[in-house]
C-alpha cells in the first residue's frame, strides 16, 4: 500500500510525516533560528563529519548487494486453486517461493555551508529473480531539494524527485498481470517559512503526476493501467506556537485536489463495452497538536483531527472522518532508540466488486490507519539489532472489504570493518481479509458458495546484505565498557569427563503413507501419533581452554507415541503404527556460555522398535502384525545447565529421520504400503556428572530481566487432526472413519514483550507473530475422496509465569491464546461445487513451557515448547449422500529463539 497522500500533505507543510514515506522537518524547513529554537540532533563539534568533502559538498556513494529469499512472491493465498478456463482470467494464486539477487547503488550529496542547504539523492534497485524472470524489475530515483535562508527569522524550501518504480504483487490493482505495473512518480514540493513572535508560520505546496504502464494478462489480453495516471495539488498551512522549548502547540490545514488523465474503465471487452467512472475528487485535513521535546532523548509531536474529500462521480459518497496521527523518537538509553508512528490517509484505488454477478460496484478510495513501533540497539561498536511491528487496516469505501495488514521483523547487523556492513533481517507479512470472491470462479461459475477468503495471505522474506561505504566514515571514540558483550567473569561451567541422568518428555510421530488402490490408483496420506518419552543416557566429554565443548552420548529410551486409522467399511483398510524402544549413540558440540550452562547440538544414529499392524477389512488372515527395528538419523540442539557441584539439568529437542519401509498385508499385488516416519522429540532431564567442580554460579543479568523484550525464533511444528466422519459410498452407508491426520512443518516468527520481577519470581505478557508450513493431505487417485488442512500461522498472546535461576537462568510456564489461520479442502466425486474450500481463523489454547538462558547482561537464547489446542471444526459437504467431518485440531511446537531485553 502507497502512501502518496500522506506525503504530500506532509511536504506542503514543510513538517515531519508518520507514514511510510516520511520526509522530516529537517530535510525541507528547519525551524527558524531564535533563542528557543532546538539542537540539531547528533550535533557535535568533536568529530569531523562522515563524507567525501568536494567544493563545499559532502558525497556518501555506497553500494549494496542483497540476497533476498520471499517464501510467497506473488503475495497470494495458496489455498485457492486456479481454473485456466476462467474467464475473465484469473490472477496467479500459486504460493510462490523464490530467491532474488538485488544490486543497490546510490548516492547522497550533502551542502556543508553555514547557511542555506543543498541536498541531492540518486538511486537504484536493480532486482533478478532465479525462477520468475518476469518479476525482474529496475527502480531508481532521482531528486534535490534545498533551502535559502533569507534572514535570521525566515526561509524558502522547494524540491524535485523523479522515481521510476513498480507496485507490489500484493496491491489489488495490479495482481492480474504477467508482470508487475511499473509507474512513474514526479514530485516538486516547495513553501515558505517565517517566525512572527513567538509563533512559526509555514505555507507549502506539492505536485505530483503519477503515469502508470499498461500491462497484459496470462492469455494476452491487455491491461490498461492509463486510467489509473493522475495528477495531486496540494496546499497547505501550519502554526506553532513557540511556547517553550519542549512543548510546541499547532494548527495545520492542507486542501488537496485530485485528478486522473481519462474516465476509469472498468472490464471492457471485445463482447460488453466498458463502464467509465469519474475518479477525480478534492478534499481537506484540518488538525491541531502537540510537539513535543525533551532534550536529546525524547522528540514527537500527536495531532488530531478531521479528513473530508468529496468526489465527483455521483456514485461516491463524500467521506468525511477522523484525522489522527503520532510519532515519537526515543533515546532509552545511549545505544538503544525506540520509534513508534501513528498515521491514516485515504489512498486512491481502481477496486471494484460484483457481488451479484450483474451489476459492478466501484470502490472509491480506501482509508488506511496504520501503527508502527521499531527498536535499534547498539550491542557492540560492531553489532546492532533491530525489531519492528506494525499493524494497519485498509478499509475499501462504498464495498464490502476490510483487509488487516500485519508486519513484524527482526535483524542484526555487523560492521566487519568501519566502511564494510554485513545485515541479516527477517520479515513476516500477513493480510487478514474478510474479503470473498463474489463469483466464486474457482468452485462454482453462478453461484457464490462463500468458501473462500481470497484476501488472505501469509509472506516471510529473509534478506542478506552486504553493504559497502564508499567513503570516509568517521565516529567518536567507544568508550570501553558501554556496551554490552560478553561477561569477563565466567561460572563454573559444565567441565569434561563422564556423566549419566534420565530424562522424560513428549514424542511425536509424523508417517507418509503410500501405496496403490484400486486398477491403477495410489493412497497417499500423512498421519500423526504423540506420545510419552522416557529414558536414560550416560556419556563423556572434553571442554578446552576456550570454552568449547565436544563429546559421545549413548541413549537409550520407551515411547508411548502410537497413530491409529480406522473406517468401518469392507473393502476399506485398518491400520497403526506404535513407538518402543530406541537405543542411539550422538556427537555433540558446543560451547559453556559466561554463565556455566553448555549449549550444545547434536547429530547421530539411533535404532527404534515399531509395531506396525495393517489389513485390508474384508481380508484379515492376511494382515501384518509385525514389530520391526529402523534405523534413523538423529540431529538437535538443547542445553545443559549447571545446578551443583555435581548435578545439572537439560532441556532439548531432536528430529529423527527414519528409514522408510514396506507393509505387506494382503497376497494379491495391491496389498502394500510403504511407511516414512520422522520423530520429534522434546525432553527434559537430570543428570550427574562425575568428578565435578566446585559450583560457582555467576548471573551476567546480575539479577535484572524485567522491562522489555524482542527477538526471533524458528522452530518445528507438529499439526494434528483428530479427524471423525461418516462417509456415504455410492448410495451405501454411512461408514464411520476415525483417523488421526497431520504432519510437521518449519515454523518462523518474532515475540515481544514486558516482564515484571519480584526477587527471583517472574511474570511477563508477550505477544508472538509467527507463520507455520504444516499441512496434510490425504489424496486418492484417480477417484476417491481427497481431504487436506493447512496451518497458515498467526498471532498468540501469552502470560508467562517464572523463576531465575541463580546463574540467570529463567524457567517459565506459558498459558495463553493463539489465533491461526487454517486452510481445509474436501473434494468427493466429479462435481467441484459440492467441494469444500475454507479459510477459517480459528482461536485455540495455548500452554508449555521453556527457557531463557543469558548470552550476555542483555541477549538470551531460549528454548520453548508449546500445545495449542484449537478445537473442533464441523462440516457438511452437498453432495446427495452429504459427508459429515469433524475434525479437532492440535499443534506441538518447538522453538529455538535469540532475544534482547531493553
């Protein structure tokens, strides 16, 4: 979503915007020199600026080479299928995974005058995609702007930019076409600014001519994005008053007049003629606030107030609502800045619906309210990391759509020499939409059946970045000891030597299952079985003079997981799997962390027990009742922390990959079935190791974990769906089919947070956004039911109850609510409108429990696992023997995270 608007109106009044596109105060009118007029931020006269100096002029060229991997390039929701023979065509609604290259010049040209100022920015994105050339793309931009002091009290201001970009896949407008729409943009700004008194009067004004490409959709057919070129005037006024120098009252109005190159025609074709629709429009925002500041910490300003436009096709109605907007930069402490925003604006959109399939309804615009929050700590001269989340709602007018944008990220970066950056950032992206298909094309070509959320997406991208300053880069001196690193005094750690403990926990089985059915035909599904773990193990190690550990581990283990699948039918199958024991041996490796706790991986081989019973219902003497060893390959992570001279506790989890193996249940060559299983396997343990060390329990929090928090974790999912049903086949029944589906999948995601402390007792609120890639299938082919459910993600909130350990450690306890999107399908017979196809949000309980254990004073890394009971979900399908489902769904989760605590 764009943000022109708000931009604009900004620029016009020569002040600091909250949207997206935000153009400071200090870039275009300065407040006016005066007894009460603020420091410039960052002033400082001990170090010589940053920059090439020529003829008055500082140059900061860089370049920047970025790696970015987008999970869902298009920004769609995979959940809908795609119909070639649509007509009109459809958009592209593959979930679409790729990895793009992007090369990043630029160059800033800065005055270094005593007064006046002269500034130039130049630019590109230069994008290839590895699988979808199509959506390469070349942005750049080009602008200047400037100030002329006049006097002591008074200035003029002005810019020009050219940007020649393309609109994300994600917008509405431009989802249909092969490639993305490409637009220019030219933008001039300029205004006056005077102090009368005690108060400052800025006028300003903008221009800016939007020109869009056409484009063409996947049969050819063009697509004419002329009508959505436009030009927006704006004027605008603002007076503060200069009441003291750290809070500063204001008024401020802008008018605004809009105005597109032709009528907007909607749907022409050769067979129907278009229908025209006069977008043009005009408006006003009128508000008063506060700006505020306090020192060099703490700066913002908060208004409120009123916005109006009225547009000229009669079938628009005026829109009149409040105006509200916030920004506040906050220095928490000398390397730790906080930001956080507030804005709405009423963006211009080409949407139309026709929900009866007859007669179009065109939106006019959409207002979008959005709120933000980002955080930067300096952890060393060299590290910064970096949170953000943001919230918006766009709100279409004159149709039925509101869509609900959710962002959050995390990073880090590394400066591997002053003028050599090295950034890794995560970003998750989600659209919550109430927005349904009005044709339903995918399903039914006339009637509506309400299935599908066609709105809703979900979108992580990973970017790697290596960005080089190509010029002199100057800082002031570090002073030793400001930042945060790692603790110079270090616990007794977890030494060398032997050790032995048990350990308990929960296991959890994830079994492909394939074989063939019928003449011809395959049966493939994935089951899920959970279960208890017990165990015990022993092994010996070696940690050197530098704190890193390697050693052997054997193990030995009982488990209780066990899946089951069952249909009373005759010529249907009945068959299970149950976990016994398992017997491994391990490497592991790792490192004793400053306060003793060794946090280790590991990798090994591990041998299994698995009974494994199979018949086919009308022929039983024949089924296979076997117990059979696999051998599996086991890799994890987990940590050992120090609880005495002697003892110590663990928390880990493992992923085992089993060989897969042949069931033979029947004589005749259709009776066999193959089994794929993967084991995840949480645990906690007790263990002793002999020949200790004395325990000397060092807490580099020094006792300190409350405030805020943020991070990011990845991890592994387990969904399971309990599923009961009774199924009518050809005109017999009802059979009854019990069966546990599911399947595992990666999980990525960011938390925050705010803890309170009582002594050793801890109690917190956090909030999760996460996304999830676990989904089920059961297919039969070429004829038969096919049934699946998809774990999208979404958000949790959860109160968190725990204690410190006296080296820092924090145990917790979660109890809370989690909110996820889940996708079901139900396909039986030849008829698609009788399939099912459902976006559903369901809401579930969230409970587990983890640890926290301290990298440094302010990073931790921890170790969670949680089950979210979602329920059950019901549904019919319309065929003329209906099939009823219930299904109850259930997620495992294990996460492995890195935080900070403010």
């Amino acid at each position: 979503m764009s943000n022109h608007l708000s931009r604009s109106i900004a620029i016009a009044l020569g002040v600091a915007s909250v949207g997206p596109l935000a153009v400071h105060a200090q870039d275009t009118a300065p407040l006016p020199a005066g007894p009460d007029a603020p420091a410039a931020e960052n002033e400082s006269t001990e170090t010589p600026p940053s920059g090439l100096a020529a003829g008055g002029f500082l140059f900061f060229p860089q370049v920047t080479v970025t790696t970015l991997y987008d999970t869902n390039i298009y920004g769609v929701n995979g959940s809908v299928p795609i119909i070639k023979e649509q007509d009109p065509p459809a958009p592209i609604e593959d979930e679409t995974a790729d990895t793009v290259g992007i090369l990043s010049p630029s160059l800033a040209v800065r005055s270094d005058w005593d007064n006046h100022e002269l500034n130039f920015n130049a630019g590109a994105d230069l994008a290839r995609y590895r699988d979808n050339s199509d959506e390469n793309y070349d942005d750049f931009w080009l602008n200047t702007d400037g100030r002329y002091d006049i006097n002591a009290v008074s200035n003029l201001f002005g810019g020009l930019g050219y940007t020649r970009t393309h609109e994300d896949r994600t917008s509405p407008e431009g989802a249909a076409g092969v490639e993305p729409v490409q637009y220019d943009s030219l933008d001039a700004h300029g205004g006056y600014a005077r102090r009368i008194g005690q108060t400052v009067l800025r006028l300003g004004g903008t221009a800016q001519q939007l020109d869009y490409e056409s484009g063409i959709d996947a049969t050819g057919v063009p697509i004419n994005h002329d009508d959505r070129d436009r030009d927006i005037y704006a004027l605008g006024a603002r007076l503060t008053y200069l009441r003291s120098p750290q809070i500063q009252p204001f008024v401020q109005g802008s008018v605004e007049t809009r105005r597109y190159e032709q009528l907007t025609n909607h749907f022409e074709t050769t067979a129907r003629p278009g229908e025209d629709v006069d977008r043009d429009s005009d408006g006003y925002r009128v508000a008063g606030g506060l700006a505020f500041r306090q020192g060099t910490s703490l700066d913002g300003e908060v208004y409120a107030g009123l916005l109006h436009q009225n547009f000229d096709d009669p079938r628009f109605s005026s829109i009149t609502t409040p105006d509200i907007g916030a920004q506040v930069n906050w220095q928490v402490t000398p390397f730790t800045k906080l930001r956080g925003s507030i804005d709405r604006s009423l963006e211009e959109t080409t949407y139309w619906v026709m929900p009866d399939g007859v007669q179009p309804i065109f939106s006019s615009s959409y207002l979008y309210s959005r709120a933000e929050a980002s955080v930067e700590h300096r952890l060393t001269p060299r590290t910064t990391l970096s949170a953000l989340a943001s919230y918006g709602q766009v709100d279409y007018q004159e149709v039925d759509r509101t869509d609900d944008l959710i962002s959050a990220g995390v990073g880090i970066e590394y400066r591997l020499t002053r003028n050599l950056l090295l950034q890794f950032d995560y970003r998750h992206f989600q659209r919550d939409s109430d927005f349904r298909d009005p044709f339903n094309y995918k399903a039914n070509q006339d009637v509506y059946n309400g299935d599908l959320f066609d709105g809703n997406y979900q979108r992580d991208q990973f970017y790697l970045r290596l960005k080089a300053l190509l010029y002199p880069v100057r800082e002031p001196a570090v002073v030793a000891g400001t930042f945060s690193g790692l603790s110079d005094t270090r616990g007794s750690g977890l030494g060398g030597g032997f050790y032995a403990g048990a350990q308990a926990g929960v296991s959890g089985l994830a079994t492909d299952t394939t074989g063939p059915r019928g003449e011809q035909g395959t049966d493939t599904a994935s089951m899920v079985g959970k279960g208890w773990n017990t165990g015990l193990f022993a092994g010996w190690g070696l940690t050197t003079r530098n704190n890193w550990y390697g050693g052997i581990e054997i193990e030995g283990a009982r488990s209780g997981a066990d899946w089951d699948h069952s249909k009373n039918k005759e010529d249907s199958r009945t068959f299970s799997l149950d976990m016994n024991d398992s017997w491994g041996a391990s490497l592991r490796g790792g490192r004793v962390l400053a306060n003793g706790a060794l946090l280790y991986g590991q990798l090994g081989m591990v041998r299994s027990e698995f009974d494994t019973f199979y018949q086919a219902n009308d022929a039983p003497q024949n089924a296979a009742d076997d117990s059979d060893d696999q051998n599996g390959t086991r890799y994890g992570v987990g940590v050992d922390v120090p609880a005495g001279k002697h003892l110590f506790w663990r928390m880990g989890y493992s992923i085992t990959d089993y060989d897969g193996y042949d069931v033979v249940y029947d004589t005749t060559p259709d009776g066999v079935d193959r089994f794929e299983t993967r084991e995840g396997l949480f645990r906690i343990g007790l263990g002793w190791r002999f020949g200790g060390q004395d325990y000397a329990p060092v807490d580099p929090t020094e006792g300190d974990i409350g405030g805020f928090y943020a991070g990011g974790q990845v991890g592994h999912t387990l969904l399971t769906s309990d599923l009961d049903a009774e199924h009518y086949d050809s005109d017999e029944g009802p059979y009854r089919l019990q069966a546990s589906f599911g399947n595992d999948g990666a999980s990525t995601g960011v938390f925050a947070g705010y803890g309170w402390q009582w002594d050793r007792i801890y109690l917190g609120l956090e909030l999760d956004v996460e996304n999830s890639g676990a989904e089920w299938e059961h297919v039969r082919e070429p004829t038969g039911r096919q049934f699946s459910a998809e774990q999208k993600g979404g958000q949790a909130l959860s109160a968190r109850l725990g204690y410190q350990l006296d080296n820092g450690t924090l145990l917790y306890a979660r109890l809370g609510k989690a909110r996820s999107q889940f996708n079901y399908r139900y396909r039986k017979g030849e008829n698609p409108d009788n399939d099912i196809n459902r976006d559903v949000s369901e809401i579930g309980t969230r409970f587990g429990l983890g640890a926290e254990v301290p990298l440094t004073p302010n990073t931790f890394v921890r170790m969670d696992y949680n089950r979210t009971d979602y329920g059950d979900i019901d549904f019919a399908t319309t065929h003329g023997n209906t099939d009823t489902v219930s299904l109850d769904n259930e997620t495992d989760q294990f996460r492995l995270g890195v935080g900070y605590r403010f």
